[in-house]
C-alpha cells in the first residue's frame, strides 16, 4: 500500500522530540521480526506512548498500524492523519469489524500496535488487560512483541497539564522477545502470561531509569511516588 502521509508524519515526530530534548533510551531492538505480522503490545502511561512506541520501531523499517478509538478518526484534524497512516478505528460498542481489519492486516504481515489495558493507567501500573491483543495473536498466529515506554506521562497524561517545554526528560523504552500462543490455548491464562511479562519488564525498565522515583507525581506508589493507588486507575 502507499505511504503518503507516515513518512512525513515521522519526521515530524522526530523533529518534536528534539524539540522537546527527550532522552530516548531503547533497548530490545534485536527482538523486532524482520518479516510477518506481529501486535505491538505496549502500556499505557501518556498520550505519546503510541508515536514513542513507533519511533522505537524504525530501525527494523516496519510501520505500526495502531487500533485506536473512533472518536479520533472524527477529528478533523487528525482523523485524516489516521486514515492515511492505515491505522484501524475500533467502535468499542461494535469491535467486530476492526478485529476482522486487524485480523487481515496481521495475515497480511503487518504490525499491529495495541494498548491491551485499553486506558492510560494513572496509577502508573499495568492494568489488567483486555482479550484482544492474544486473541488476535492466536487468531492469525502471529507473535505478540511486548513493549513498555516509561517517562512519558512527565510530558503529558491524563488529568495533568502538559508540559510541552524543553525539560529534557528521560524516556526509557525497552522491546520484549516474542511471545507465541497457540489457538488451543487458554483465552485467560494467555493473558495473565502476557500482562506478568509486562510487569516484570516494566519493572526492569523502572530499576534502570536514570532519575529518582521517590516523591515524584509521575511514580507509582510501590515506587515512593504520589501517582494514585492502581485501584483508582
């Protein structure tokens, strides 16, 4: 398919991060297939996880097609954007017509990139996750890519104001292996496979963050930090 608006979008993207001096730190890399389909599943901490996510992807010049809510394909600004990038609108009181997308775009040897707990968790923590990311997985069977994005909600999430200056934040973002589930496997046990896998990464990628954690807004309870508790996520 033609890719009109992506590349130019990306360089936009790039050029924001630099504008916002963003620390990017990926590791990982060497775990992104160099053919085939594949979800992206990633968490959820701010508003940039989804560009952060696909920025972290293009050494391995795949692009990501995201599964985002309607309501943005409707704005005028972005909807437009969004249809061009070939991402896939989800109606979330009538999914079944983005699965099927998804489901042909993942047989297709596309990238899919989902936010399995569905929301930006304002605990900071891994919510638990929706079925979607492994039943697709074992629908079209293909992998599910973990990956966590931390540093991001500094810039902008939800309930907070953002803050566009040029502050320099760290952002980590590190790539899991693969995980592969078979179509006869168990529905909730694959999940709960897939969301402890996040958390131990999520966890790692906290350990080896660069700043301090303890008092901070934008760190979770277990952390030091003020975020709110994660069952008020």
């Amino acid at each position: 398919m033609a890719e009109l608006v992506y590349p130019p979008v990306i360089g936009f993207a790039k050029l924001f991060w630099r504008y916002l001096g963003l620390k990017l730190s990926v590791t990982g890399q060497e775990n992104i297939p160099t053919e085939g389909g594949a979800i992206i599943a990633i968490n959820h901490v701010g508003y940039l996880d989804f560009a952060l996510a696909g920025t972290a992807l293009l050494p391995s010049k795949r692009y990501v097609r995201f599964m985002a809510k309607k309501e943005i394909f409707n704005n005028k600004l972005a909807g437009p954007l969004m249809r061009g990038m070939h991402h896939i609108s989800v109606d979330r009181s009538a999914g079944s017509s983005s699965f099927v997308a998804a489901m042909r775009a993942l047989r297709a040897g596309e990238f899919i990139g989902i936010f399995p707990e569905g929301t930006i968790s304002i605990s900071f923590e891994i919510k638990e996750i929706k079925s979607g990311a492994v039943r697709l997985a074992m629908g079209a069977g293909v992998p599910i890519i973990p990956l966590i994005v931390w540093g991001s909600q500094r810039v902008w999430t939800k309930g907070v104001p953002r803050n566009l200056k040029r502050q320099k934040v760290p952002i980590s973002i590190t790539i899991g292996k693969p995980i592969f589930f078979k179509k006869e496997d168990d529905v909730e046990e694959a999940e709960i496979a897939l969301r402890s896998t996040m958390i131990s990464m999520l966890h790692e990628v906290q350990e080896n963050y660069p700043d301090g954690h303890s008092g901070q807004w934008w760190a979770p309870v277990r952390l030091g930090g003020t975020a709110p508790a994660p069952l008020n996520s």
